[in-house]
C-alpha cells in the first residue's frame, strides 16, 4: 500500500491499487464517531460516445444517460430500495452525477459495515427492466423541470455555450425530456457494462480506520470480474477558440446575474500549481480585499464579493467569475481591466497565499468533505494533499505568468440572465 | 455575557460565535436586519472592508460570517469567526485570540463619526438591503416557504420575514441606527461561544449584557384550513404545507415529522415520489420552536389536487395507528443518527446548544439521544391524533 504524508497539517493518505484496477484511497482521522464512503466510477454527462472494449462497439448514447443510470442503480431485483434501506440503518446515503463522474456515498456514526455490504451490493447488481426504467422517466422529468426554473444553471449552461461549440460540457448533466425519451434498458446495461468495471473506478473512505483492516473488508465484498482494457471515449476535437462572447437570457431575476468565463488553453502546465494559481490572481485582483471590489461595493455595482470557480479535466477547462449586478458589463470590462492593468503586488500576493492555505487545511475538518476531494481530485488524476505540498513551490514569478497568459479578452465571455 | 466553551479535537479550525437575542417584533425587524450588515462595514480601529477583509486574510483566511435568524418569537443576530488552530499557522501567531478580539471588535467597537454610525455605509446598506427583499422572489423555493409562513403566522411576530421590510427602511438613518445600537447592546442577551482543542487560554474582555424576558409561543388557531394560492412564473408548482403540533412531547413530534417526510423512507417519499412519481422531492421538516412542520413538495401543476390527496391521505393513516414496525424504527434510527451527527460538525454543536440554553432545557447531546430512543410508536400515533392542517400555500403559473 502507497502511503503519502503531509506532516505539516497532519495527514496521511493510504492508496491501494488492486489487480482488477480499482483504487482505494483512505484517510484515517482518529478522532471523529463519522465514518463517510464515497464510490466513483469516471463516467459522467461528457462521455456519450465510446468503443467498448470487449466488443470494439462504437457506441453513442443519449444525452442524460449517466445521471438515469445512477437514479436506476437503486433498485434490486428483491423489489428492495437500496436508498431506503441505507436509510433505515441511520445512514445518511445519497449519489450524485457530475461532467465527468458519477458517485455512491454515505456517511454516518453507526452500521457502517451494514451499510458497506448494501452499497457494494447495489452498486455492483444493477436490475433494470423496461418497467422500472420506464417508471423512472416522470421523477427525472421533474428533476429536469426544476433545473429549467433555476436561473443559476441555466446561466451556467449558457456560458458553457460560449466557450465551446462542440464540447460536450455543453450538456445538461440530466439531459432533456426529449434525449431521456430514448433510453432503454440496454442502453443503461451498455453503459453499466462498460463504466462500472473496478478498472474505471475509485473508492475514497474516510473516518477512524485501520487502513489495511478497511481494504480487506472491501476486497472481501467484490465480485471477480474479467479483465477489462481502457475504455475508448470520443469527445469531438479540441477548440483553441471560443464560441460566443456574449448570451443573454431572460428569466424572472429582480438583479441580473451573471457569469465572466475565461478559457484556458494552457495544456502543459500542472493543474495543481496552475489553479493555486489563479486563485491567488483572483483573490488578489478582484477579491474581497482588492482595490477594484471596494470601488464596486461602495459605487453600488456589487453588493457582495464574486464567486471563482476553476473547473478542469482533459477534455475542458475555464475560469468562472460569478456574481449578481445590475450592470453586468460593467462589471466584465473593469474584471477585464483590473486583470490586465493592475499589479500583482508582493504583499498582496503573500497574503492570498496565506489566506488559501488556511482555506485548504480547513477542507480536512470533516470526513464527508475529505471523501469528496480526494475522490473529485483522483478522477482527475490528483492526489489531493498536493494542493498542500505545492504551497512551498508557488513563487510570484509563476503568478504573474498565469495571469498574462490565461486571462485573455478574446478567450473570454459574458454571460447575463436578466429580467 | 454568557460565555460557553466547547472542547473538541475533531476539527483543523476554532469556531467564535457571538449572538444577540432580542424580542421580534415588527418595529425593530429591519432594524436589526440593517444593523448586522453596517457592523461588518467598518470598526474603529479597521476602518474599512478592505481592511477588515486583508485582517482576516493575514489570519490564513479566516472565516467571518454574520447574518440575522429568528428562532421561536426570538430575532438572533449571529456573527461567527472561524479561524485555522494555532498547530496549523506557519509563523506562531496567536490565531484563536486574534480571532477573538476582532470578532468583539466589529460587534462592540463599530466606526463611529458624530455619534453616529458613518452616513456613507449606512446608506450603502439600506441600498443593498432593499435590493435583497425586491429580489426575494427569485428563488422560488425559499420564496414558497416564505409565504407559507406568512400566511400560517399572519397577525403574529413570527410571520416577520427575518430581514425585514422596504417600507421601514426609510426611516432609518446613520443617527437612529447608532442610537438604537446603543440601546440594544445593553438590552439583548449575548452570549459567546468558542469552540475548538485548545481553547483554555484565552482573554475574554468584560462585557455587561441583560437577560432576556420569555416570551411564550401562542399561536391564533382557527380549527379551519387557510388555502392560499399565488401565481408566478414557474415551471413546476411549489406546494407548501403547515401543520399545527402539539407543544407537548417535542420528541416525539420530532420522531412523527420523520416518519412523515423526514427521508427515502417516509411516508410522503415512498407515496409521492417513489409510487406515483408525483415529485422529485417531498419531505417535512419541524420548526421546533413554532410547534410547526413543513411539508414540502415540487409538483407538476395540474397534480395540485392529487398529491394534496395523498398528503392527507398520509397524515390520516398516520392517526389511524397505520406506521409500520420498518417505518418506525427506520426514523428513529435515522433521526438518532443524524442528532449523534451535531457534534462532527461546529456549527452545528453551537446552534444546538444555543438553542438548549436559549430555551432553558440544557440538555446534551447525549441527553438527547437517551430520551429519543424511549419513545414508543403509540407515542407517535397520540402526536399524530393532534396535529392539523393549519394552511396549503400553492405556488403556480397563471392559468
């Protein structure tokens, strides 16, 4: 077993990599009754075109598959809800569907190893008949309806469709009631088949463990299965361009709101050091402690600090700035602006540095979020104590090269919804 | 002030929360609302945000947060200060007392300029504030609940929204604010909560505070069902319900409230969702303190009456003594579960223990859970007997 240990903060991660390919990621934390799993297979709403590799099939799927696949893994054969009974041991159980994954979890302070046996038990029997995957489409359909009446996510969706023409980020991670109309069970069982082999997925747990005691008792739990080769998956090329500058959408919002979305095409860079960062640019530059904030809170353009996001796999990767104003141009140009223009100081500099690593040791206070990145990190292929180690090796020279390079106007866009 | 110390090793960071609680009452709810927000603004000796913001990113990103909140017939004003333990910093700062002190600082030492707070914030903040309770539509969820409750509470001071009203604003100025500040620093009840490992050595400044006066929850019950039904622009319909429960036996109404929606396995999920996939979510929730439980839905429009069927239909077997022995210990298990959970999480174990003290019960943790696994189904189904349909608040579009 691989073991990686950051003695600053007082962590260790134990990586185990089975013969059928599946990593186990555990971090022990002695003092805590919580106990939290979190199981990840790398499929998510982007991969809907793939050759599977034991028949060299190329198969396409409709949009929203992933995430009706994870609502269906539920049920089993015995009639009995696996959700349900997660619950009725007093575990709090959920999943959840992303771009690029898709995840099992739960988390609680008794009846783990109960809860353990159902979670390997469901997520690896799928049962799906044309009745229950028909009976599934009206409680989507809803799910979907809801996503339609949320500015937010249609504010995301529109961004995404300026920043790329054919990337299939541009989907809804739920799909539509039209594209969910065409999913059959062999569609979920081609899926299944392909997506849920050990070799594509990741366990992270989290809690007061023996590491190679907890290992054991997931080995004991999984079934032997053949030997699978990688999985062929088929994005559409790579764009060096952005799509659109500029979406606006109208929706009942009292304060417009808005997201600026800069590209980044910079591909040999370690995302690890890079999204460190552009988070000390962003923090230090349009933040809550800089210059240009004060100027927007005290003119009334903003009234509370933006949002950064910095979203990334191989297939895409941009930087979100979001916030609610009623001049949302405004607001773009002076991002704009303050970006290329302003200094990036040493004092200020040190100081967001400080202020992120407080921000990072902070994510390990609790199991739940612990099993939530380190699995979102290996899917990407990071092992999450980096963000950690990287601190050391961050100078400003390197900052001021992420800033002149990523944040270009021509790789940037607005997007508004407003009244 | 009342000062509360919480020891734990569970956690990488210390939380300081300090809140003040008054009476809620119509003519101090925007007040308090606005009061929070100019606070933050600005102290005597950080005169600025941006300094304040810079102090707190010195501090290793420490965490500020305030906010207002009502609890029972009570407005808290809540300021939290989250910062990294003294093990974790890099160059042996004092984090937790530096901490402390600026959290005291923006509450007890606000920038002052002719005895009155700074003209400049004040109007800056009544700004934003009236853009927030204008844009209170947008997120259509809360907004349901929101309304439900108003109407559920009309006439009473829990139907206050917590942040108050665009009407009041406009009387408030930088001169009465402060002088209504200085009132309320000596009428309210303060209270200071630390938590964290290595919380012994601190020092905590003196400061004179009153007790607060009880007030009694009394809630107007006409024995009728309000129905209540507002249209906006929606796709899906927010179907908002407010039972009457007894202020008896809080446990067990606790216990009924999960068994009724409190999870995938009860009784509104298996019926709307999981049998006639009316919904993606139903669930309910127990405001405690109001002797209130929520049940919560999104709907297709036109199943307005159907699922308002089933829901009645829940509460009526419920009554009859109809909750399964798998029901049963499914929601006692789940709601054990998630109360051994308030100590994993800081925030939590304040709030919860805020509350404990708030409402002189003084029960731990442990308490809590030792009398919850007492309770009996039969127990359930009296609770169940006495709770009524107080008022249906339905969100839709216009036909």
């Amino acid at each position: 077993m691989e073991i990686i240990e950051n003695k600053q903060i007082n962590e260790k991660v134990y990586i185990e990599t089975l013969e059928n390919g599946m990593k186990i990621l555990v971090v022990p934390k002695k003092n805590t009754e919580k106990k939290y799993i979190i199981w990840g297979t790398k499929f998510g709403s982007i991969d809907n075109h793939f050759i599977e590799p034991k028949t060299g099939k190329e198969i396409k799927v409709p949009d929203g598959v992933a995430h009706y696949l994870e609502h269906k893994m539920f049920e089993q054969e015995n009639g009995v809800d696996s959700l349900y009974k997660l619950m009725s041991l007093g575990l709090d159980a959920n999943a959840y569907t992303t771009n690029d994954h898709t995840a099992y979890l739960f988390g609680g302070t008794s009846n783990f190893y109960e809860g353990l046996d159902e979670l390997m038990d469901y997520v690896q029997h799928p049962y799906f008949t044309d009745e229950n995957v028909e009976k599934e489409r009206g409680i989507i359909g809803q799910e979907i309806g809801r996503y339609d009446d949320e500015p937010a996510w249609k504010l995301y969706v529109n961004m995404m469709d300026c920043l790329y023409k054919n990337n299939p980020i541009k989907i809804d991670i739920a799909g539509t009631v039209e594209s969910i109309s065409h999913i059959t069970k062999e569609t979920l069982y081609d899926c299944y088949n392909t997506f849920y082999h050990p070799s594509n997925m990741i366990m992270c747990i989290s809690g007061n463990f023996e590491p190679e005691k907890i290992v054991q008792e997931v080995k004991k739990r999984l079934l032997p299965k053949e030997k699978m080769d990688k999985i062929k998956r088929i994005y559409p090329e790579y764009e060096n361009k952005i799509n659109k500058k500029y979406k606006e959408q109208k929706m009942d919002v009292n304060i417009p709101i808005f997201i600026v979305g800069f590209r980044d095409i910079l591909k040999d860079e370690s995302c690890v050091k890079k999204q460190i960062a552009i988070e000390i640019i962003l923090n230090s530059l349009i933040g809550k402690s800089s210059k240009l904030y004060q100027k927007l809170y005290n003119e009334g353009t903003i009234m509370s600090p933006l949002d950064f996001d910095y979203e990334f796999s191989d297939e895409y990767s941009h930087v979100l700035i979001s916030g609610q104003s009623d001049e949302p141009k405004k607001v773009y140009e002076n991002i704009l602006n303050a970006i290329k223009n302003e200094e990036l100081e040493l004092e200020d500099f040190e100081r967001s540095k400080k202020a992120l690593y407080g921000e990072y040791v902070s994510e390990y206070n609790d199991v739940e979020n612990i099993g939530r990145l380190f699995l979102q990190d290996a899917i990407r292929g990071i092992n999450s104590l980096e963000y950690i180690e990287s601190f050391n090796k961050i100078d400003i020279n390197y900052v001021q090269n992420i800033k002149n390079n990523l944040f270009k106007e021509d790789m940037s866009a607005l997007s508004v919804i407003k009244k | 002030m009342e000062i509360t110390k919480l020891q734990t090793n569970k956690f990488k960071t210390n939380l300081c929360s300090v809140f003040l609680t008054l009476p809620l009452k119509k003519e101090t709810v925007t007040k308090n609302a606005l009061l929070v927000s100019v606070l933050r603004r600005g102290t005597k000796n950080l005169t600025t945000q941006e300094d304040i913001s810079k102090k707190l990113e010195e501090m290793y990103g420490a965490g500020f947060n305030c906010g207002v909140d009502k609890i029972g017939n009570y407005h808290v004003l809540k300021f939290y200060l989250e910062t990294l333990d003294n093990k974790y910093v890099l160059n042996n700062e004092n984090n937790l007392q530096d901490g402390i002190d600026l959290l005291l600082e923006i509450i007890f030492n606000p920038l002052i300029e002719n005895e009155a707070f700074k003209k400049e914030y004040v109007e800056q903040e009544k700004e934003n504030l009236s853009k927030m309770l204008l844009s209170r539509k947008d997120n259509k969820a809360s907004y349901a609940i929101e309304r439900l409750i108003e109407e559920m509470f009309d006439g009473e001071p829990y139907s206050l929204y917590k942040y108050g009203n665009i009407e009041d604003l406009k009387n408030i100025d930088e001169k009465n604010l402060y002088d209504y500040y200085k009132k309320i620093i000596k009428e309210s009840k303060v209270d200071l909560f630390i938590l964290g490992e290595n919380i012994e050595n601190i020092k905590i400044p003196n400061i004179k505070t009153n007790l607060l006066e009880k007030i009694d929850i009394k809630h107007f019950k006409t024995g009728k069902t309000k129905i209540v039904k507002e249209n906006l622009d929606v796709t899906q319909g927010k179907l908002i319900i407010g039972l009457n429960a007894p202020n008896t036996n809080k446990m067990a109404v606790s216990l009924f409230n999960t068994v009724l929606g409190g999870g995938a396995n009860s009784k509104l999920f298996q019926n709307v969702r999981e049998k006639e996939s009316l919904a993606y979510s139903a669930s309910s929730s127990y405001i405690r303190r109001q002797n209130t439980i929520l049940i919560k839905t999104g709907i297709e429009i036109a199943n307005y009456e159907k699922t308002l069927n089933i829901i009645k239909k829940q509460l009526e077997e419920m009554k009859n003594g109809n909750i399964s022995d798998e029901e049963f210990d499914a929601a006692k298990e789940l709601l054990i579960s998630s109360i051994s959970l308030i100590p994993e999480s800081a925030e939590d174990m304040i709030a919860f223990y805020f509350d404990q003290s708030l409402f002189e019960e003084n029960l731990t943790v442990q308490d809590y859970i030792m009398k919850l696994k007492n309770i009996t189904k039969e127990q359930i189904i009296e609770i169940a007997k006495q709770v009524t349909m107080d008022t249906i608040y339905f969100l839709k579009r216009e036909d």
